[in-house]
C-alpha cells in the first residue's frame, strides 16, 4: 500500500506543483488549504508525512503543528515549508516538531529528496492502513477511528486487520474463521463469526444496524468496504 502524505497550502499552484512531483514518485496525496481543514483531513487519512506551510488562514502552520503532537505525539512526519527564512524561524519550526524545514522558493526535488530522508529515519511509523478515517496499525496492535482509540479484542482486532488488508472482496466464513480460530469445528463457526462481526461493528461503525464497513453478503460471507 503506498505511503500516503498530505500537503497543507494555501497556494492552489504550490499545492498543485508538490502533489505532481508526489504522485510521479509514487506517493498517495491528500490536500487542504488551510489548518482548520487540515485537522479534517488528517483524522481522515493519518497520513505518514505532512508537507505543512505555516502562514496559513484560519488556523496557522505553528498552531496545527502543536495540535498534531498533542494528537499523535511522533507518529507522523512534518516539513514545514515557509517563506519565512530567518534562522529563528527555522529554530522555532524544529522545536515545534518538525522532522525539516524548508524554504520557499524551492526545488520540488529537492523535497522528494527531503521527504525521502524524513520516512527513512521515522517508516516504523508509516505500517498503517486507512480507511475513511478508520486507521489499524498492527505492529503497535492499535486502532484509530477519526482520532479516537478503538478497544478490539484479539480476535475482533485480527478480523479488522484481514478485512482491511483484503478490502472489496467477500471472504467466505472459512477465510475468516482461519485467521482467529484455526481449529474450532465447522458447527459452531457460523455462529462464532457472526457474533465478532457484531461486536465489531458495534465499535466501528456510526450505525452498526446498517454498516457501511462491513457488511454482509448473502449466502457468501462478509465484505470490507473501503470507500477511500
């Protein structure tokens, strides 16, 4: 799954401009034009990297930068691209929390070179799938949903991970039943799945009566809907 990066600027061209340059290098992008929607974005992506300009309208860059560390701590890579270039300026971005700073103007490749050398050093971080703002990471065994911690059992945490490594695509009761309970007898495995989706659906889902996430495919299985 590619990496997924989010660029906050103003400047639709600049915008336009880092998102080409991401894209050609095989980066997933996501956008906002300012902070106040940028905290929108990022509970709905979690993206791995944000490409931040801090003179933004609404909300400013040093503002949303200190919300994200007050959010995800170190989970996520920032870069600050401003036009201011004083030395104080960068000391105050750096101690704000970003992994680099940057100066505007700027060579685009130069910031792929950048971006490049942030997820090498922090990539642990980047182990996640997203999915309208519902966000697993199993190396930490977490869950996230829109910036909220999500308590899964084992099983209902395991079933989640498979659904969302396998989205789109119905799984049969069996495929299911052999990622959490390998040897339990064909008797009781209808009854057992059906009871982990509930359960999971009661904490995934706005309306667990009529999911959207997972949802049931009649006479087939179960189905993990992605909707990007």
């Amino acid at each position: 799954m590619k990496q997924t990066i989010m660029v906050v600027e103003d400047d639709q061209m600049i915008r336009n401009l880092i998102g080409i340059y991401l894209k050609k290098n095989s980066y997933e992008v996501v956008e906002a034009s300012d902070g106040e929607e940028a905290k929108t974005v990022f509970l709905a992506h979690r993206p791995c990297l944000i490409v931040l300009d801090l003179m933004l309208p609404k909300v400013s860059g040093e503002e949303f930068c200190n919300w994200i560390r007050e959010q995800v701590h170190n989970e996520v890579s920032v870069i600050m691209l401003s036009a201011k270039v004083r030395i104080d300026d960068r000391i105050t971005g750096l101690k704000l929390g970003a992994d680099a700073y940057m100066t505007k103007p700027f060579d685009p490749n130069e910031l792929i070179a950048q971006v490049e050398a942030v997820l090498r050093r922090t990539g642990q971080f980047c182990q996640k799938i997203v999915y309208k703002g519902l966000c697993i990471m199993p190396r930490k065994r977490k869950v996230v949903l829109y910036g909220e911690d999500v308590k899964l059992t084992k099983y209902e945490f395991n079933l989640l991970y498979y659904f969302m490594q396998n989205p789109d695509i119905v799984l049969s009761r069996e495929q299911l039943m052999e990622q959490i309970h390998p040897n339990m007898e064909s008797s009781v495995m209808d009854r057992t799945i059906d009871a982990h989706i509930k359960k999971l659906r009661e904490k995934i889902e706005d309306y667990p009566s009529k999911p959207k996430r997972v949802q049931t495919v009649r006479g087939m299985g179960y189905k993990f809907v992605s909707n990007k």
